[in-house]
C-alpha cells in the first residue's frame, strides 16, 4: 500500500495568523514530497518540493518566506502559511513520492481565512 | 519545460459506455505517465499508470496506451458506471534524479459525468 495523510482536513482562521499542515506517509518512506494547490474546477499547481533533510524547492511565484516547508524526517512533511490572508484561501494537497516516479496524494486541506 | 494539454475538458456518458480521455505531451524525455481520479473535496487517487517502456496497460474496466512516437496516451474506462463519475488528470514526469526529483506536470483536467 502507499498512504498519505493530512492533518488538518480543514481549518479556518483569523488573517494575520500562521497554519501548519502535515503531510505523512504512513506506510513507506518519502525522501521526497510535494505541496500543491488547487483553485476550484482547476488543474493542481505545484508550489514546492520538499527534501528529507535539505532545503525546500520552490516554483517560480511563490513565496519561500511566506510558505514555509519543513521535511525533517522521511515520513513528515509540514508547510506553514504565515500571515494568511483571506488570498491564501484554498484547497492544499501534498503527496509523497515512491520510488523513482510514483506520487500519492493525500486526502488535502481546505483552508478558509477570514 | 514539460507541457501536458488533455481533452476533453467534460465528458459525458451513458452508463454501460466507454469513456475516453486523451493527452498529449511535449517533453520527449518523460518516461512515465500516471493518471490520476479526484472525487469532490478529496485528493487525486493514483487509478493506473504506464511507463515509456510499454504501450498498454489494463487494469480491469481501466486501459492506459502510450504512443511515444506521437507523445500521447489515453485513458479508456470501459463499461461505466455512476461511481466513476469525477475529474480524471493525466500528468507526465521523468525519473527522479539530479534536480528532477520526479515532478508531475498535470493535464488541465476533465470531467466525467456517467449518467445512470
């Protein structure tokens, strides 16, 4: 099996505040992750790839300082909005890699700022 | 950069039909090609995959082909049924290695609907 949560499912916050989400592969391990994010009705937009044990990559447009990416181990992985603003609203969905090409998702997080 | 352009963009079927949904990519390097099914408010489920290597995969009612001469591949679901309505993505990558590290580049999506 490859299975991959997120933790939390949704939350809802105040603007100006920071949100953690983990992402974890529970049954195999993950050198490598993946944060996305999705609009509605649209296609998955890669922000970042995370590496066990080095510094986030990050694609062009987004923000390092405001998307913070942590992968301290080979099963966790955490992104942190700082600052959140009613903008960073949306659908987050990591996946962890296995293998050389294999990505499993997990089950996302909807982020509501008010 | 690797471009991935999927069609149709909505799809809609008669339950028992077969649905077809195709990609195209641009990258002659991208030897893997997943597709991926999202239901509303979940993540995208891995359905079925192919490798460059291969030309068709099956999988019970789900088939994969790839034509790398062309560089596209297909999904085909035969015998629908109402649960397989959702949105279906393909995506290309190659192997993970240097700065790769495997990413997915992702068609635009295509929704299917399978009316009972």
């Amino acid at each position: 099996g490859a299975v991959v949560s997120q933790h939390p499912s949704r939350v809802i916050c105040k603007s100006g505040t920071s949100v953690k989400i983990e992402c974890r592969s529970l049954d195999f391990q993950a050198t490598t992750m993946f944060w996305y994010r999705q609009f509605p009705k649209k296609s998955l937009m890669l922000m970042a790839t995370s590496n066990e044990g080095s510094k986030a990559t990050y694609e062009q447009g987004v923000e390092k300082d405001k998307f913070l990416i942590n992968h301290a181990s080979l099963t966790l992985s955490t992104l942190t909005v700082t600052s959140a603003h009613p903008e960073d609203s949306s659908f987050y969905i990591c996946s962890a890699r296995k293998g050389v090409n294999e990505q499993f998702f997990g089950p996302g997080t909807r982020l509501t700022v008010l | 950069g690797e471009n991935v352009e999927q069609h149709p963009s909505t799809l809609s079927v008669q339950e028992g039909d077969s649905a077809v949904i195709k990609c195209t990519y641009s990258d002659s390097a991208s030897n893997y090609f997943p597709w991926y099914k999202q239901e509303l408010g979940k993540g995208p489920q891995l359905i079925i995959d192919i490798r460059s290597n291969v030309g068709e995969k099956k999988d019970q009612r789900i088939a994969v082909t790839l034509n790398k001469t062309a560089k596209h591949f297909s999904l085909h679901i035969t015998e629908t049924q109402p649960e397989d309505s959702a949105v279906y993505f393909c995506a290309a990558s190659k192997n993970a290695g240097g700065t790769s590290y495997g990413k997915l580049t992702f068609g635009q999506g295509t929704i299917l609907t399978v009316h009972p």
